[in-house]
C-alpha cells in the first residue's frame, strides 16, 4: 500500500495575529507574488548569502507556519490591494530627475500590507529574518494589524527608493531579507522587494520632521530614484547572477 504524504500546508498551533488555537497556515513572510519575477523557467530560485556563494534553491518563497486561516485572509487582502496597485494600476508623476511621486493611494491598505510584512519578520524564527528585531513593537504592530488600523504617519513611517537599472528600467529581479539600518537619527529596517527599497522606521518616538519623503494619509508617497549604481553589492550580485546563470534572492 502507497504510503501518504503528510502535508506541510497546515500545523496546529497558536495563531501569532489574533492567538487562537487551530491550524496553521504555512505562510509566506514576503508574499509570493513578489518572488515570481525571480523564478526561472524551472520556478526555482538560487538563494545567495552575504559573500554572494550560492547555498541553495528553492521553489516557492519564504515559509513559516504563523496564522490562522482567518488571518491569513486578512493579510491576503492587503496583498491583494498592493498587487492590484503597485503592478497594474499605480499612476506615477515624474517631479524631476530624482523625484517620484504618487496620489490616490489607500493610505490604510498600502501601509497596513507593509507593516504586515514588518510584523511577520519580526516574529518569524527563520535565519534569513534574524536581523529583525521589534522588541515592544512587536505587540503593538500586532494589535494594531489585528484591529486593521495603520495608526497616523507620524508613526512608523515609510518611505521607499526605487530602484532603477541606468536606462531607466525599475529592478523587480531581487528580493533582499531584511536589514537594521539608522534612518533620519531613528533605527529601522531595509527591505528590498517589488523593485523597490523600503524603509521602515521602527520608534517610540515620532519623526515627522525628519522623513519627508514619508507615506501621507492624504495618500499621496514621494520615492526618490534609487540608481543601482549606487548599491555596489547589487550590482556585483547581479554580475555574478550574469556569469552564473542565477536568478537571485539575496
């Protein structure tokens, strides 16, 4: 008799948004249509570490069992929302050379898909997130995910660089986990995804003199042009992607 797989898709457990007991889901941490446009023609991924050696590859993106399938529905709606925005439908306005800007953005949506990402980083136990590290703001971003509510932008304010190859194409073939990096004289986190860097200041403290490029609840976001010669690890990552055939996850 053929013996059956356990599926991995589900775990019992505590739910790590609203603390329920029942199954898991096996959720992604970055969501995975943000991974697509790596995948090869094999829909797999060589996953590179910091010295840029390949360690292993992968098909499908980062998981971990954290949420109920009620709240992982919450979370797949404002994927949904930022997927709908960010690759079909998003109307940019050119300032100048190094200024973008964007109106009409659903200001709760927009950010609460952000710091849902922030949150899971933070509470995933996986290595590629370990640099994450929220403290008391772990608690806080979970009740105020759970409550749907994205606070004002005054408090953890985001701002993102895009990111753009010399002939003015945006760089959507990369994912970079998470790194704490100082921001306007407050720390937070860089994460690289969706042709964008984003930046995520984690603080007890407001900033809203310091971050002008900030989201608006007005649902206006300014982003500056992030050249990619300006990220010199990037661009020898993707010099070696070149010569190796790699499609990458950093």
């Amino acid at each position: 008799m053929a013996k059956v797989k356990k599926s991995i898709d589900y775990k019992h457990g505590q739910c790590r948004l609203c603390k329920s007991d029942g199954k898991l889901c096996y959720s992604h941490i970055i969501p995975e249509f943000l991974f697509k446009p790596i995948y090869n023609e094999k829909h797999q991924i060589t996953i590179v570490d910091d010295s840029k050696e390949v360690y292993s590859t992968i098909q499908k993106g980062v998981r971990e069992h954290l949420l109920c399938k009620k709240c992982e529905g919450l979370f797949e709606k404002w994927e949904k929302y930022f997927l709908e925005l960010w690759f079909e439908e998003l109307n940019i306005t050119v300032m100048n050379e190094k200024l973008l800007k964007s109106e009409n953005i659903d200001y709760d949506k927009f950010k609460l898909f952000h710091l849902s990402i922030l949150w899971r980083a933070g509470i995933s136990s996986l290595p590629s997130f370990s640099e994450v590290k929220l403290g008391v703001h772990e608690e806080k971003l979970r009740k105020m995910l759970l409550a749907q509510s994205p606070g004002s932008s005054k408090h953890y304010q985001m701002f993102g660089y895009i990111l753009v190859w010399p002939d003015n194409t945006v760089l959507k073939e990369l994912i970079d986990m998470p790194s704490r990096v100082k921001l306007y004289d407050h720390w937070g986190y860089q994460f690289i995804f969706g042709g964008a860097a984003w930046h995520y200041v984690v603080s007890s403290h407001t900033c809203e003199d310091h971050v002008p490029y900030a989201l608006n609840e007005d649902g206006t976001v300014c982003m500056l042009r992030g050249p990619i010669e300006k990220y010199p690890t990037i661009v020898d990552l993707f010099k070696k992607r070149s010569n190796n055939g790699w499609d990458v996850v950093k």
